[in-house]
C-alpha cells in the first residue's frame, strides 16, 4: 500500500555530499562540548561500546612526524630501503566495507600488498564506506591469520569495480526511449552483479569482491549470509595460536579506526520502518527502528514524531513502503545510530522511488537549479554569438564538421573535422563545446557546477552539471547553428603521423548530426552511396558524398592511431555492458541486450584521445605546477599476484608484467569460437578486479613525474578535454588551457585549491559510477520479475564447496548458484591438483531414469535460469539440469584440454 499522502515531519537532509567535515572526539559520536553525556544513550547510563576518537590535535600532530601516513599520492618506494610499515602505528586511508560481508572493513595497504583489515562493527567505530579514516595498526598478536587451507581472500574485500574509462571502452549503451550522450572518452560502466547479500537494491558488488585467488580455492560456504545476525569474527580470523609463530604471509596487518578526517558517506539511506520489538520499553514509546537497504548502514533510532502519524497504529501499511533517513548522531554507548526520517519516497521494488533513494544515498544533488544559478544564463533568447566573438576566434564555420553520437543524444560536445590536403596528408580537427565560455569562474552557476562536478546518467534519464539550456542547446553543437568551440587541429599523414598542432578557439557550424549507426554504414559502405533517407539533414553547403569520406578517412587513420597504440603498449579490458529497450509509456525496460563496440565508436574515440593528450602536454609544459591531469596506477599488487598465481593453476600462459604484455596475452590466447570467447569474457572480468581508480590531480602536488602515468593507456600525462557539459574537470582543464594560449588571467586557484578540487571531482565521479551500476541493476532486476524467468548460457569463474559463481554470458551479470537451491541427490567438493571441482548428481525426473552427474569447475559452460524472488528486486540463478548433448559437449572438450586454452 502506498502512501504517497502521508505527512511527515521534513526536516533537510543537511549537505548530502562527502563536503569535508574534521570530526573529533564529538563530531560523530556525541554532542559537542557534552562530556558528561558521553556515556549516556537513550536506554540510560551504561559502558561506551566504542571507543573515543583521537583529537584532532593528535591527528595533526602524528601527520606531521610522520605517523600518520599520507595516502593519497604514495609511490611504490616512498618508504626507502627496509623499511617495514609494520613499524608504523596509525595509517590514513579510504574506508571499504565488504557488502557482502558487512562486518568486515579494509582500507588500502600504502605499499600496495595486501589490505589492512578492520575487523568488525566496533573496530570500525561509526565510520561508513567511502570514509577516510585514520586507523591504528593492533598488536601483531591481534593480526588476522589466514588458514592455508582455506586461503581466505576475502582478506582483500569489498572491492567494488573501479575500471577507468580509458581502459573499457568509449560509449555507454544508450537506451532506445529516453537516451543520452555519453562523450566518446568516457564509459560509465554498465555492468553490474546482483550480488547474493542482504541488500535491497540488488548491489553492484562484483561477486569477486574478496580478490581473485578465490577463484582456484576452497572456501568454506556456508550459503547466503544472514545480514541482521548478530556480528561474529570470520572463520578464518583464529586467536588459537600466537600469530608471530607463523609464517608472515599468513597474516594480514589488523587495525580500528581511531578518526574520521572526512566523512565522505552522505549519512543518508533508504530502507524501511518498523516498530521496535519490545512494546513495553521506553524506547517504543519514542522511536521506530530504521532498517537501511545497504546493510553497511547501522539500523537507526528514528523519533516517532517524523513518522507517518497512524504508523503506530497501521504498521502494516507501511510495510512495503521506502524511506529516507539521515544519520544525525551515532553515540559512543548504542549500536543502532540516531537518524531524522526524512521523506517517503514511495513502493520499495519501483522505479521512481528505488532511484530517488540511490540519488539520496549517494548525495547526488537532483533539485532544480536555483533562481541565482539561472539568472547568470543569457537572458535574451534566442541567443547569437556577439561580433565582438568573431574577432577573437578562428572562423571555421564553412568547414565540413559534424558530430558523430548516439541517435538519442542531446548534449552534444565533441564534433570532428577531416580536410584532405594536396600533399596526401590531412588537416584533421576536434571541436569540443566551449563551456567555459559561459560558465564564468566564481559565479553562482560555477559554483553549482563545481559542487556536482559531473552529470549522473541512469537508464531512464540523467541529472545534469549544468542547466539544460546550457548542456542541451547553447553549448550543445547541434547541427546549422552557429557555434562557439575549443578545437584541436592537426596536420595528420595517413598513418596518423603527427606533422603539426595547433589549438584556440573557434566557430563552428556543423553540418550534420549523425549517429554511430550512420557512421557504422558509412565506414560499411565505402564505395555505395548512403540513400538520402537514411541520413539525417545535411546542410545545403556539403554533400553526403563530402561527409562520408571524412568519415572514411578519420576511419583510416584512426584505425592506423588505435594499432600504434596498442603496439605502444596500451591495454584495454572490454567487459559485457547491457543496455535496455524502455516502454514508451511507461518507461519500464521491455529488453535488454548487450552493447557492442563497433568501429564508428572506437572512430570517435581515437581522436577524443588524442585530443586529451595533447591538451595534457601543452598545459603541463606551460603550467608544470599547475595543470590538473589524470592519472591511472598500476594494478595493485598482492590482487595482481593471485591472479598471476590463478593463471599458472589454470595453465594459461597469461603475461601480466605490463599493459600492454597483458593486453597481448587477452587478444592472442584465445580462440574465436563460442567456448573461447566465453573464457576470454570471463579472464577479463578477472584482471579486472587488481585494476585501480583513474584519478585527477594537480601536477603541483605531486612531485614523482613517473606517477603522472597513465596505466591503460601507457602515456605519460593524460587529462579529460573533450566532454566539458557534463565533467567540471574538463571545465577547469579549458580554462587552464585558454590561459596557456594567452586568451585570459590563469585560473584564480593554487596547487593546493586545485588538488582539492580534483579530489572533489574523483568522489564525485566514483558516486556517479556507482549510481549508475545501481540503475542498470534496478532496471535489470525489474525486467526479470516481469519478463523472467531468462535463460542464458554462464561460464563458471569460482567454484566453493557448496556454491559456484557464474558470469551470465547473455545479460553481462555475475550470480552465485547455490547447491542447496537444485533438485540434488548430492555435491562432492574436491581439489584436483590445485583446481576445485565439484561434483553434482541430479535427482532422477522419473523413476525409471538414471540420476546424472555433473561436473563443476572453473571454465565449465553451463545454462542458467534467472528468476525473480519474493523479495523486491531480488533474483536468483538456478542451474538447469544438464542434457546430453551441447553443452556438455564443450564442458567434455574443456576437461579434455585441462585448462589449456583454445585453438
């Protein structure tokens, strides 16, 4: 029953951002100055179950000698011969908390060997995920110790995927209703796992969250883990034995978190309502208890007075009802926190208030932008390019330019340009939307601009950076309008050859707006002229003959471009992303289907590319302490050694010792027919998982040039240019840039202002990210309730001992299938050298038939059924019992080779 009427007390959610917040002694835990109630909660005096934060003094104090270990920009040797991090007592580090396993923490190891583990709700003291935190290493004798036999790797956990753009591809797969433009530089992931865990919103956690050596190993299974049960250490963590006794490596470094130096978790969940348990207690007659989705949240107290007022009286009704709750207090002395209700959003399991609820969580600001923000737009419209503009740019506007997008884009920012020249090379152009232009630095829509930092795209729509005029008409290069532009312009040969550069501001009139699919049959068709109908207006000034051989010849060098600089030692890691067909009426999701990346995309991409890294070059040379660039580390390294390890079980002649050795080993292991390409799909989905974040800097800040790099794609500097509408990095990178060519003052921030900046622009970027996988997940879970059960060939990528996970080929998504769950007669786990195995004997559909056994094992092709559960947005994966011909045939093949990989 819905309630969308019910009255509630509102109260504002407050900053629903990670906006940094120093919280000492009492900025989490108990009132400020209130030292006399520091023991006190709303049950009455008893002992504290967490412990008092560090002052901030002492945290200062400690990072200034050196105690405390910066985490942000750390090399692979900034600690110097022998030295041993064990030696240190308190590391600063982001805060990553296992969904599937809510009552283990990690925060990354600054070396870059194995995380350090937080073990547990009061070790963790009050911090949430995405925190960053100060930890005090425990006592060598409190380290977890990993059992040999069980090789826990969860010991390097809730890693959630952190793929750069760079490294997966160029375009999300648009929706064919309600799409949107995705510049070509920039993939937002659409692949997503409804990972087996308690969590309402179907969580985007890759089941590999615990590292990949957890593919090759037993790990003891005990099925799906109840996430209200009461905390109790892992397994494998065992005080049996003194740990200084064992050999180093069977220990992983333990700590708690002593500060919060940001609290970067907006503090706001979804959930539901329920009344407390004991009707007698004091506490019934004040508060409701708040059961967040996302069990990574604490349960919260919440005043009966923000409640619905009959939901005392009406409990029932609210049952399936969502809310919104924010974290106001978490004593020192409670377990559950102290929250205000905020909203009613609606059904749980629907799609208006499911995507609220994430926006919420994640502090993605989705409210109009203000009358203040407005007013700094041109207020006479229809708005022209003032003279005074044509004089200060240079004037291409009878070029042959045209955008190349998604059919359904409106925010157009990227056009290209391709002009043969007699010599036989080509003066090739990037125009990109000069943004900047009309976003003045320090003004109330900078500001606005700055604090979202990027545009969230969902299935179904997308929050914009900027307001609509702006990103959907004025920046926007629609086609025969007069527009204002940032380009890149070279003298290229064939071969992609660059012969000369040149950057500065320009106006531009495209000529045409196609699409990828128009491109795609141009590139298809080199020699047949496109039909007039099948392609969009073309301005009286060109011809379609004129535009397709652009196209043809931005194709060639491109493909010359794409070659070089995979030779050059680029990687890149294509993974399944799905992309959905909505109801024109309802905007629910009718289908699905997996994206592909076809040659009019990778076109586009090549020279976004290269516009980015020659924008990179020309601010760094000019503004070597202030240009603000993107980097990408190296995969870490402890995660990228089990997948070594993985990979020498598994016979698989995999080289993982660069970029580019294993971006050679991906494309020439692997065979093309079905069986291959499923196994090439799913040892990709693994050497994702040591992949680290790409991140913005400020080069000021960090000294070492050599971690300027850029991993995937093997550059020195690297920086983001090209999609100024919806990233606020690429604004500020224009500014700097039109400072570097003299056409204004430097921008009014220094080193330190900028890096903060960057930092801003990494959060919001991963909430983005985050958002969006959460979208994907929702939509998908919505279309197997209603048009499931779906069927799909998976291949296996982890067997456990009652369990196996499965990459679910047909719809990109990863799922565990439970023993417990199939009509078994019995499961026999076993290690057959060092690969588990795991046998299955099926229930007999008749009596007179023979039962029949199955044979698990990691590479093993099977069929799946996926299919909705009770509970809303919940689905499982169920294994069909196997026939006798197919695929039973590959798996046989497949058994037969031993792991080796395919002809």
């Amino acid at each position: 029953m819905s309630h969308p009427d019910c009255r509630l007390n509102l109260r504002p959610l407050g900053t629903p951002r990670g906006v940094s917040s120093v919280v000492g002694p009492h900025g989490v835990g108990a009132s400020p100055g209130d030292k006399k109630s520091k023991n006190k909660s709303i049950r009455g005096k008893k002992k504290s179950i967490f412990e008092t934060y560090m002052s901030k003094e002492d945290v200062s104090d400690g990072l200034k000698r050196g105690t405390l270990i910066q985490e942000c920009f750390i090399g692979r040797d900034i600690f110097g011969p022998g030295h041993e991090l064990a030696q240190l007592e308190q590391v600063k580090g982001v805060l990553r908390i296992n969904p599937k396993k809510f009552h283990e923490a990690f925060i990354p190891s600054p070396d870059g060997d194995r995380d350090i583990f937080i073990d547990g709700v009061v070790a963790r003291n009050r911090a949430l995920n995405g925190d960053l935190v100060v930890v005090k290493l425990l006592p060598e004798e409190q380290w977890k110790v990993i059992k040999p036999e069980s090789n826990d790797k969860e010991t390097e956990g809730a890693y959630e995927l952190d793929l750069p753009e760079e490294l997966c591809g160029s375009h999300l797969p648009q929706q064919s209703v309600k799409g949107y433009n995705d510049s070509p530089d920039v993939i937002i992931e659409a692949q997503f796992d409804d990972s087996d865990s308690e969590d309402g919103h179907g969580n985007t956690q890759n089941i590999l969250v615990d590292g990949v050596k957890k593919l090759s190993v037993c790990v003891h299974d005990k099925g799906k883990e109840d996430a209200d049960a009461p905390v109790t250490k892992d397994e494998s963590t065992s005080m049996s034995q003194d740990p200084r006794a064992l050999p180093e490596k069977s220990l992983q470094r333990s700590a708690k978190v002593v500060y919060i130096l940001e609290k970067k978790h907006s503090r706001a969940a979804t959930g539901l309502l329920k009344l407390l348990a004991d009707k007698n207690s004091e506490l019934f007659r004040k508060y409701a208890l708040f059961s967040p989705s996302d069990h990574r949240v604490p349960r919260i107290y919440v005043p009966l007075k923000d409640c619905p007022q009959d939901f005392v009286t009406r409990p029932k009704d609210y049952t399936n009802t969502l809310f919104i709750c924010r974290i106001v207090d978490w004593k020192e002395d409670s377990n559950f926190a102290l929250g205000q209700l905020a909203k009613s959003l609606g059904q749980a399991g629907e799609i208006e208030p499911e995507t609220e609820g994430i926006l919420t969580e994640y502090g993605v600001d989705f409210s109009d932008f203000s009358s203040e923000v407005l007013d700094c737009l041109p207020q006479g419209l229809p708005w022209t390019i003032p003279p005074e503009e044509f004089s200060k740019r240079r004037d291409l506007r009878k070029d042959c330019i045209f955008t190349i997008d998604p059919s359904t884009a409106r925010d157009l920012d990227d056009a290209l340009s391709c002009k043969p020249l007699a010599d036989g090379n080509f003066e090739v152009g990037v125009h990109i939307a000069d943004v900047s232009y009309f976003v003045p630095e320090g003004s109330p829509l900078d500001k606005v601009a700055a604090e979202r930092a990027t545009s969230v795209y969902l299935v179904q729509k997308v929050v914009p950076m900027l307001p609509r005029l702006l990103c959907e008409e004025l920046c926007s290069l629609h086609p025969m309008t007069d527009k204002l532009t940032f380009s890149v312009i070279w003298t290229l040969t064939p071969e992609g050859k660059i012969l000369s550069e040149w950057f500065g501001r320009t106006i531009i009139r495209s000529c045409t707006k196609l699409s990828y699919e128009h491109a795609q049959s141009m590139i298809e068709s080199p020699t047949e002229k496109i039909p007039e109908k099948e392609l969009p207006p073309i301005s009286p000034e060109h011809t379609s003959e004129e535009i397709h051989q652009a196209v043809l010849n931005l194709h060639g060098i491109a493909k010359e471009l794409r070659k070089q600089r995979f030779v050059d030692g680029a990687l890149r890691l294509d993974q399944l992303k799905l992309a959905f067909t909505l109801d024109h009426e309802t905007g629910r999701p009718q289908g699905c289907h997996i994206y592909e990346h076809r040659d009019s995309n990778k076109l586009v991409e090549e020279f976004m590319l290269l516009a980015n890294m020659a924008v990179a070059h020309k601010t760094h040379r000019t503004f070597p302490e202030r240009a603000l660039l993107r980097r990408h580390p190296p995969p870490q390294t402890k995660m990228l050694n089990d997948l070594v390890e993985f990979c020498e079980q598994m016979g698989l002649p995999m080289d993982f010792s660069s970029a580019g050795a294993l971006n050679k080993s991906l494309t020439e292991t692997f065979g093309d027919d079905k069986y291959s390409l499923a196994r090439k799909e799913v040892l990709t989905n693994m050497c994702s998982r040591p992949m680290q974040m790409a991140l913005y800097f400020c080069s000021g800040v960090l000294q070492d040039q050599t971690q300027f790099r850029h991993y995937a794609l093997n550059v020195p500097l690297y920086t983001h240019f090209t999609s100024p509408i919806r990233r606020f990095a690429d604004v500020l990178v224009h500014r700097l840039l039109a400072a570097a060519l003299g056409y204004g003052e430097l921008p009014d921030l220094e080193s330190e202002a900028l890096q903060k900046q960057a930092d801003h622009c990494n959060d919001r970027r991963m909430a983005s990210k985050r958002v969006q996988e959460l979208s994907t997940g929702l939509f998908f879970a919505i279309l197997v309730k209603e048009s499931g059960p779906l069927e799909s060939e998976a291949m296996v990528l982890g067997v456990l001992n009652q369990a196996f996970d499965v990459l679910v080929l047909r719809y990109g998504v990863q799922k565990r299938v439970y023993c417990n769950a199939l009509p078994l007669r019995s499961h026999h786990f076993q290690k057959v050298g060092k690969k588990p195995e795991l046998t299955l004997v099926w229930e007999p559909e008749d009596a007179g038939q023979e039962q029949v056994q199955q044979v698990v094992t990691i590479f093993s092709l099977v069929e799946v059924v996926l299919q909705a559960e009770t509970t809303a947005l919940k689905y499982s994966a169920i294994l069909k019992r196997p026939g006798t011909d197919g695929l039973l045939g590959l798996q046989d093949k497949e058994e037969r080779d031993a792991g080796g990989p395919q002809a």
